[in-house]
C-alpha cells in the first residue's frame, strides 16, 4: 500500500482505523478529507475485506472517478477495480436494470434527461391546451422533481391544472418504459424497501458503505442508505461538513448529518479540524463566522500554517470601479509579479454579477475559464447522435424517435409526426409500432408513408447490425450518420466556418466515445446509460483551460485557489434577498464561509455603495456577515484611499524592475 499511518495525523488515523459500525467523520473545509476516506479504504482491503464488498457513494461523476483512481493507486490492481465506487444515481440503474421488472417496468427502461423532460413537457402542455398560459416546462419539472424528493409543493398542491400536467408527465413516461433522473432513486428505494430478496442481495454485496460529502444529502437518498446498510452491523461511515451544506435550494437536508444518530445509533464520530489549504489569518476569520450558525456540529478548524497576509475587506463606489480594480490587480499579479493566472478566481453569488467583470477583464485582455458553459451533452449535434443511438438500443423510446424523425428532413414533416404520436396515443402503443401500423398507411400520405417505411427500414437494418456487434459498433453509427448525411445538413445551417467545425467535432466526439465503450466491452445500453448520467462532468475540462476562474460561489465548493476575490458581499446579495424573506439565513452564512476558505494564502473581499441592477442604480450596503468577522486579521481600506495613494519609492523601484523584466523576456 502507498500509505502509513505515521503519515496521517491522529484524527485521520483514528478515521482510518476505524472500519466497523456506524462512523460520522466531520471533514472541515482543507483537512485531507478525501485521502482520509480512500486511506481508510485501503485499509479495509489490507484487513481482509473483499474489494467487491465496498461501496463508495459520491455525488459527482468527477469525484467518483478521483476516488476511484486514488483507491486504486493504493491496493493491487485486481482489487481497485472490484471496490464500487460511484454515485447514487449510477448505483440506482444498476439497480433497476437488474430488477426494475419487479416494479413492472421493462428493463429495457430509457432514462430521460433534461432535454427529453423538456420537450415532453412542452408536447403536454399544447397537448393540454396551456399554450395559452405561457407556462415554462422547467417550472413545472422543478415542482415535479421537489414532488417526487418528498418535499410539499404548495403550487402544486393549489392548481389542478398543474397537477394534471404532473399525471400526464408520469404517465407519459410510464407510457414510454422511461424515467427521469429522480425515478431513479424513488424507484432504486422502493426497490430495496419492498422486495426483501433483492434488498437481501445488495445487502450481502455491500457489506461496507462509505458515503462522501453527506452533508448534500437529501431525505430520498438517506432512505435508500437505510435501506442499502445491513443491521444491526451498520457498517456504514459517513463524511461530510455541516458548516459546508450549501444546497439546501435543491433538496440537501442539513439534517441528515446534524441527526445522523437517529438513523445510525451510537456512531463513531471523528472530527479533521487540521486545515492544510489556509493560512490561520483565512481560517480564524472564516471560524469567527461560522459559530453564528445555531445547531452546528461543534468543531473548531485550526491551520496548519500560522500567520498570513490580513483579509482584505475593500469599500467600492460601484460595481464599475469594482470590476476595474479586481482586472487591474490581477493584471499586475500576472504580468508584473508573475503569478500564473490559474492560482487566481473570482467567485460570486449571482451571475447578474459577472457582466462588468468579464468586460473588464477583456479590456486588459486578461484570459478567464467561466464555470457553468453550455453542456457537451447539451449541444444539438450531440442531442441527435445519441438519439440515434438510443432508437438503435429501443426504438420505443418516443422522445428520442420523435427528435429523429426528421432530422435531417426526410419528408416526415411535423404534421405526420403529429398524427403519428396521437395515433400511438390511440392505439396505446409506441411510435415505432404506430409507424408500421394499417392506420398509419391510411392516414399519411403515400410520400410521408413512404419516407416513415424507409427509416424504419434503416433503423432495422443497423439495429440488426448493432446487435450483432461486440467491438466496432462506432464504425456503425459512422456509417449510419454518413449514409444519412447528417454533418453535411448540420453544416448547411451553421453560418461560420468555426460552429461548422464545432458541430462535426461534436458528432465525432460521440463516434469516438462509443469507440472507446466498445473496445471496453460496454454494450450499447451501457453507454448509453453513462451518457445520461454525466451531467455534472461539464466542469471537469475546467483544469484544461487557461486564465482566471470566474466561479460562482456554489459552483466553487471542494476546489482551492491561492488568491481569491470574494465580491458582491451586499446586503441582498450575501445574504442573498430571497434567504432572508424565507427565514435560510444560516445556509447563506455557511456559502460565505464556503468562500473564505477556498483562499489559501490571500483573500480580498468587495462591497459596493451602489450598483446597477436592470439598468438603474441601486444603493448597496455592506452585507450583515461583515460585521460577523473577528478583525484581527482584517485590513479594511477604501477605493478612492487606495487609488488616490502615492506610489512608494520601493513600490516604484519594483515597478519598473519588473516592467524591464518582462521586456527583457
């Protein structure tokens, strides 16, 4: 193993030693969490647990593919491949397509993503008459997801007609075999909770379950590991941060490990306080503010590195100067004191902030990563490859049909997509059946009906194929795509040269994915099931890119940079307007402290006396969290202090050495 125990400190060496019955490790912010976890890890294998009866659950792709790749780099080979780890959602398809026909759906199940909830929706709300109400499908959604998570839904509850749309949803993906993301893990419980044999099964699987950051878990996943964690042995270990629980706004319960004793009795409960990422100025300041939260798990973060430059907390006129001055400093960061721009972010509330500082930032020419871009998976070239891909694997699938139909045209038009969907609605059956139905030769006409016959035909020419393939299946849809000659319709409508490269690129990138799958021994379900759980893998190519990170603040959460600008800290900003009229105060504070200690070595914090908000301007007050900071590491300074300052002789004499410096390199 690449580990020893005289490496950890004594709270990490506890945790490691630690393999039976319930465990709850409080993690603070920079405390080698996740070695700990994998460490501990590796010790199970070393004390004779079977690699195969691990269980590590994540909540991110990317994190468990860390963790994975970390465990492995500590035991053998064979082993680090048997330890399961991934996160809730993968582990609940695994799940369902084992035993989802106990349930009463067929495995061959679709799982819908965001983009065919979508489109569903809208089908459902013209179909229901609401074209009128201009209601937004993601409103609805949102609700239906809270729904399903066991959360209230007072706007549901209050108007049939979204409720109706809510049954028509379900219904229409039951219709379709399909399910969304949140069936997922509502079906993968009531899976384990009813049915005691396969409950039985997973049970003796997983003899050892360790779940990471559990502080984001909501009250759905918390019943699924009840369900998942044998008793009366409860060997489960739990690791998280209360003082880090930050998404309270789409489900997380807080309470999860503030109670966890009520779910797992009498655990082991083991707290990192040693923080390696900060200095003691950062961390004492972020200490100071996190104690206002009442009902915290008692913990106190203590750095390893003492001292550290003063937080700075500077006063702006506006939100102009705001994004002027940030720009310019990092300007003399980089170009002058030779900081790569990589240890610098920018971290922010809310993206209405992010306009001026972009400009400025541009201006200076200075290069940024912005987290949050649009999706790969989300891009249309993408979306209709994998369709393509889906109707190969079940042409059932409605959703993924219907977006194919005509695309490119094909001379299957939207009205004969139309009757071709009420028609399955009639004769409740899929779309593919309806196409080679009596009914649909009646009612299309012979050119539609020809068209419809003729991709039919494809589709089960390269099914066939498909399932006769083990290992070239890309080389397949290669063929399909030029056959049809879908890059070549996509580039006709692309209007530079650059978003026609960008378009094949995608295409390609999907052909090459599957190649890769494929050489894996994935079968084309498989991949096809990764696909729709990679959603969050959008930020992962972020370490690729070069400049500054723009970042928002709960976007930033487990990521660390040496110098930071925390802006925006108003009144109605941070705390955010909406926290304080629905009483989330303490969730606010514990994302402010999120952003302090993402800072190692210099943080620098802004608040603006005024700013424009839809284009009128708004006067700003310091936020309430200021007055929450012990000063005895705070620098407070003024704008218009700092710019009307004169340059020292040292600072002047550094100046122009470095400017000669760089223009000697």
């Amino acid at each position: 193993m690449s580990f020893n125990f005289s490496s950890l400190n004594p709270a990490q060496r506890d945790a490691v030693s630690n393999v039976d019955g319930p465990v709850l490790i409080l993690a603070g912010a920079g405390t080698g969490k996740t070695r700990t976890v994998t460490c501990r890890i590796a010790h199970m294998i070393e004390l004779g647990v079977k690699a195969e009866n691990i269980l590590a659950l994540t909540f991110t792709n990317k994190a468990a593919a860390e963790m994975r790749e970390r465990v492995a780099g500590m035991v053998s080979k064979s082993a680090g491949k048997e330890v399961t780890v991934c996160t809730f959602h993968s582990l609940c398809v695994r799940l369902l397509r084992q035993d989802i026909e106990k349930l009463g759906y067929k495995k061959n199940f679709t799982i819908f993503t965001g983009n065919d909830q979508t489109g569903t929706m809208k089908q459902l709300i013209i179909r229901k008459g609401g074209i009128q109400e201009k209601i937004e499908p993601g409103v609805i959604l949102s609700y239906i997801s809270k729904e399903k998570n066991g959360e209230h839904v007072p706007e549901m509850a209050d108007d049939e007609f979204l409720q109706d749309l809510a049954n028509a949803y379900k219904n229409e993906l039951r219709a379709q075999n399909a399910i969304d993301f949140d069936d997922l893990l509502v079906l993968g419980e009531r899976l384990l909770r009813e049915h005691a044999d396969v409950r039985a099964v997973w049970q003796d699987q997983f003899k050892r379950i360790t779940v990471d950051e559990f502080q984001d878990t909501n009250g759905l996943q918390m019943k699924l590991l009840q369900q998942l964690v044998k008793s009366p042995e409860h060997h489960v270990c739990v690791v998280g941060d209360d003082d880090q629980s930050i998404y309270g706004w789409r489900g997380a319960d807080v309470t999860n490990i503030l109670n966890f004793e009520r779910f797992f009795p009498d655990p082991h409960i083991i707290r990192l306080e040693e923080n390696y990422r900060s200095s003691e100025a950062i961390i004492h300041t972020a200490n100071s503010v996190i104690v206002n939260n009442i009902g915290r798990r008692e913990k106190q973060l203590r750095a390893v590195r003492a001292g550290g430059d003063k937080l700075r907390v500077i006063a702006m006129p506006g939100d102009e100067e705001e994004a002027e001055f940030i720009a310019e400093e990092i300007h003399e960061t980089h170009f002058v004191n030779k900081r790569p721009l990589e240890d610098i972010a920018i971290l922010f509330r809310t993206n209405g902030q992010i306009r001026k500082l972009e400009h400025a930032l541009r201006e200076l020419k200075i290069p940024y990563r912005m987290v949050g871009a649009q999706s790969f998976y989300d891009r249309k070239e993408v979306r209709d490859t994998l369709s393509y891909l889906h109707v190969l694997a079940n042409p059932t699938s409605d959703v993924h049909l219907l977006r194919i139909l005509n695309a490119p045209p094909r001379g299957i038009g939207n009205s004969s997509a139309i009757l071709l969907s009420d028609l399955s609605r009639e004769k409740q059956c899929s779309v593919w059946e309806a196409m080679g139905s009596p009914e649909a030769k009646e009612n299309l006409s012979t050119r539609a009906f020809k068209a419809v016959q003729a991709f039919s035909e494809m589709v089960e020419r390269y099914r066939e194929e498909m399932e006769a393939c083990r290992e070239n299946k890309s080389e397949i849809l290669k063929r399909m795509m030029a056959e049809i000659e879908y890059i070549e319709w996509v580039k006709r409508n692309c209007k530079t040269e650059s978003e026609r490269d960008m378009r094949h690129e995608g295409m390609s990138e999907v052909i090459s994915a599957l190649h890769q799958a494929s050489r894996r021994g994935k079968t084309l379900q498989k991949f096809l099931d990764d696909t729709s759980l990679e959603r969050d893998k959008d930020d992962d190519d972020l370490e690729k890119q070069r400049g500054v990170t723009l970042i928002t603040l709960h976007s930033s959460k487990g990521l660390e940079y040496p110098l930071v600008y925390l802006v925006g800290l108003e009144q109605g900003i941070l705390p955010h307007k909406r926290s304080v009229e629905e009483g989330t105060l303490d969730e606010e504070r514990r994302l402010f402290y999120v952003g302090i200690t993402r800072a190692g070595e210099r943080l620098a914090m802004t608040w603006c006396a005024r700013r424009k908000k839809y284009g009128e301007e708004v006067m700003g007050q310091a936020s309430q969290f200021m007055g929450e900071m012990d000063p005895k590491f705070l620098s407070h300074e003024h704008y218009d202090d700092i710019m009307g300052a004169e340059a020292s002789e040292e600072d002047t004499e550094n100046f122009f050495a470095n400017l000669k410096s760089l223009l000697d390199d």
